[in-house]
C-alpha cells in the first residue's frame, strides 16, 4: 500500500494513554471494580481525537 494512502487511513497512529495502568483493563473490567467498590449512579464520557 502506498505511504500517501496509509497516511490517510492513520497507518501511523499510536494509541496514547494518561494511564498506562488502567488501559491495561478493559472497560467491562474497569465497570466491574467501579461496581465492587460500591459506586453507582451514571457514568458519561467523551473521546476528543485530534489531527
């Protein structure tokens, strides 16, 4: 494949995480331990991807 049609499909990307830590879970696991612990109520997020 091309470089220039890589490129464009984000063959380069790199996940980046705050916490390392945590990425090691998933978020079914992460939701689990949450629960466990005696949290409850609602949780949001938002995912900013920037170019």
């Amino acid at each position: 494949m091309p470089k220039t049609v890589r490129k464009l499909r984000g063959g380069n990307l790199k996940k980046i995480y705050s916490n390392p830590e945590l990425a090691k879970f998933s978020p079914r696991e992460l939701i689990a331990e949450l629960k466990a612990r005696g949290y409850t109520g609602e949780l949001k997020y938002t995912q900013t991807i920037s170019l």
